[in-house]
C-alpha cells in the first residue's frame, strides 16, 4: 500500500520506518528541508535503538522516501497519516497546540484530487476529528462546488474518510512497540475505512493482536487516559518514598512488596525524581484543561501534576542538606536524557536541576550524556558555567557533589576509587536510586537517594 506521513522527528519517523519494513512503500514529508537531507544521507535526527539500521535498508530498497513537497505525494498516496507534534501552548495554560494538525489537514486537502484517508496519530484532544473534518471541507469547498450526498448531507464530489488512530510507542523501545503492538485502536466512520485500516495493519496482528475498533472519543481520550495513569502511580510511589525518608523507611523493599501482589505492575512503580518527557507533563496538563471546558474536577490527575512538581526541588534541596551555600561550588550531573537510551530532553529534569543550580549561584555544572549532550548545549550554548564532559568521570574534576538524574546502564558500576581521587567532596544524590547506599557509604561517600 502507498503511505504518505505527515509529521516531525519521533513518531513520523518510527511509524514510516516500520511501515516501510513490512512491505508498505512510504512517503515521509516534512517541511525541514535540512532534516529531509540529512535522512537522505542517512544522518538520523533521533537516537533509538535499530532505527538507523531500518531506515537506511528501506531507504535503500526505496520503501521510504523523504520529501518537503507534499502536492508532489499526496495525490499519488492513497493513505495519509498525520503524526506532528501537539506541544502544550504555554499561552493558553498549556492546551494541546494544534496548529500543526491543522496545517497538516489544510495542506493536504488543498492538493487532493481524490479519495483518501486522513489517519490522525497525534495526541489530541476529543473533537480534533470534528476540527480536521471541518478544515477539509473547508479547503475542498473553495475548489470543488458542492453536491447533494444520498443521505441528503451537502458533500463535496471528492470523497475522504478520517480515521483516528492513536500511538503508542515508548523511546527506547519504539521499534517493538510498533513491530510487535500490544494494542492497535482505531476509530472509523465506515466499512470502506475499516477495511483500509486493517490492509494497513495486516502484516503486524497475530493471533494475540487485534485491530480494536472503538468510537471516536474513545479513540482520543485513551492515550490521555494511559499516560496520566502510568503518572499517577509514578507520583504515587513518589510520595510513599517522601513519607519513607521521614520515618527512616526503604522504599526499595515497599516497591518490591507492592508489586508482588498479582494485581499490581511493577512497571512505573520506582521511586526518583519527577517524570520528565514529552509526553507525560504535556498529556496531562492537557487533558486537565480539557475537563475544565466540561466543568469537571479531576482530583487525581490534579494532584498528580502537583505532586510532580513538588518532586522537583528534590535533589537540589537533599544536595544544599550538606552544602547550604552553593555560590562558588562546582557541581557534576550524570544523566541529562529524561530516560536512559534516548536523546530526548524534552520536560527533562535534567533542565529544571540546571537552572536550579544557576539560580544559587554555583560556579559551574559539569554534565555528562552518553548521547544527548548536543540536544542539551542548543539550551545552554550561551552559559559559560555550563560545562558538557567527554565521559563521566571528566565531570567530576574538582567536583564539590555529584547528582545522577538518568539511570544510564554506563553508570550502575562506577570506579569509586577514581571518583574520589577527582572530586573535592565526597557527596552523592542518587536521583535514580540506581546504587547500594551501603555499598557508597562503605566507600567513603556521603550518599543521598529518593526513598531511603
């Protein structure tokens, strides 16, 4: 099938790559002309694991083509995907900012000259399908004059059908998730769509998987509904490790006995510093301001977003326990990423620790990433007190404390020996609860976690 995807960096690249991969001939339009370049010269803009290997053995086997000009693609392509970005408009107390799919859908319809399927795979409010159909209709009007359809509804001679299908990919894992799905939901508004959607999504169903048809608010509520359940136990466990320090508790043994009970996953239930990430802040604030439209209280969602924030201050306030003053200090950071393998620092904790630290003065930060780095300096290429690090223990020279923010796999087993050697005290926030506290503190270390 041809497939054209509308979108920027992460689920427009991951979805037309594994798309490409079984078989489907996929058209990747954005309007970055550097970004199509690049891809062309095979430079991936995203760190993901076996992505690059994917698009370049489509690419080659031209399954996957980039472009910038979508009146060149979307005649030809009989399937259109939109998959941009919905950033929360800080302007209207952080809503889901459409403008993007609403050029998306203006775009496409001012070149169509036929029958297509408008497939919605950001996150987006309920009624976004209302407001996509009405810009069509609204772009086909000022080229096609209307006809009566047999319901007796005005319709335009152009045929189109939306379709909402939610994603659900996790970085890290992206390319799983879509090539072995635990879940596919769609919303269709008739056969002739539903049929397409399940020629689409063919190659990828098993006999465990299924296509689950559903109504279209439904379809649009439950990435929302997802996110903000994996946050809230997130906030949760945060809050059991805050009561945990009080009382000289291990929050380490209360997760683990938590989750042994069969009802409960242990998946999101590790205490640290607040959730991060490009979807989580900006999924719930959005659907927050959403239910307010309709009157409605979300005590829950609500007081997992504060909750969230309060964690914030966290590692700064445990580090100034035993340096009240940080003017003039030098501080280290492990882990800029919001997550281990990835690249993304969107919302991540990293940032707000950074400014935090700026805020009291310190004489430098010495940070170190093993991949996000380059993302981090485009934020603080103007800072001289920001220092970013080859390796990790070139970010403890002369290192008055060190705090980890990102459970990197090339942390876990530190040289404690050199550590000491290289800073000026021997102080450690563990944002991640990655280390033993007995092990540290049996290495001469001032250990300080989340929980413990």
């Amino acid at each position: 099938m041809k497939i054209t995807i509308f979108g920027t960096w992460y689920v427009w690249l991951v979805t037309g790559t594994c798309l490409a991969e079984v078989w489907h001939e996929v058209m990747c339009i954005d309007i970055d002309q550097t970004k199509i370049d690049n891809l062309e010269k095979w430079i991936i803009p995203i760190y993901e694991p076996g992505l690059e290997e994917l698009v370049i053995r489509n690419y080659k086997e031209w399954r996957l083509k980039f472009s910038t000009n979508p009146k060149e693609w979307v005649d030809f392509w009989r399937v259109i995907f939109s998959a941009v970005w919905t950033p929360p408009d800080k302007e209207n107390n952080h809503k889901a900012d459409l403008k993007f799919v609403k050029i998306v859908a203006k775009t496409v319809w001012e070149n169509l000259e036929e029958y297509k399927v408008f497939i919605n795979k950001s996150t987006v409010p309920v009624w976004t399908w209302e407001l996509c159909e009405k810009i069509i209709r609204e772009e086909l009007e000022k080229r096609i004059p209307l006809s009566i359809s047999p319901n007796g509804r005005e319709a335009t001679i152009i045929e189109f059908d939306i379709v909402s299908n939610p994603e659900f990919l996790r970085e890290w894992t992206a390319i799983k998730d879509f090539m072995v799905p635990d879940r596919i939901v769609c919303w269709v508004e008739n056969e002739k769509s539903k049929e397409i959607m399940k020629e689409v999504y063919k190659p990828f169903l098993r006999s465990y998987v299924n296509i689950i048809f559903t109504d279209i608010k439904s379809a649009e509520i439950i990435k929302y509904a997802a996110n903000s359940f994996l946050a809230t136990k997130l906030s949760f466990i945060n809050e059991i490790a805050n009561f945990a320090e009080k009382v000289w508790a291990n929050i380490s043994d209360i997760s683990r006995w938590i989750w042994s009970d069969k009802r409960i996953w242990p998946k999101f239930l590790h205490a640290g510093i607040w959730y991060g990430w490009s979807c989580f802040p900006k999924d719930i604030q959005a659907l927050i301001e959403t239910w307010k439209e309709y009157w409605i209280d979300f005590k829950i969602i609500s007081a997992t977003e504060k909750v969230n924030k309060i964690q914030k201050v966290k590692v700064v306030e445990k580090l100034q326990k035993y340096i009240p003053d940080l003017k003039w200090k030098t501080i280290s950071i492990w882990g800029l990423s919001f997550k281990p393998k990835t690249d993304d620092i969107r919302d991540a904790p990293s940032i707000d620790v950074i400014n935090s630290l700026l805020d009291l003065w310190v004489k430098e930060i010495k940070a170190f990433d093993p991949v996000s780095i380059n993302n981090m300096k485009t934020l603080f290429w103007n800072n001289e007190k920001v220092i970013f690090t080859e390796n990790n223990y070139d970010a403890l020279q002369n290192s008055d404390g060190l705090i980890i923010l990102t459970e990197w796999d090339e942390f876990r087993m530190p040289n404690f020996n050199k550590m000491k050697e290289l800073m000026n005290e021997n102080i450690i926030i563990d944002g991640r609860n990655i280390w033993d506290k007995k092990e540290v503190e049996e290495n001469n270390f001032i250990y300080e976690s989340i929980g413990k």
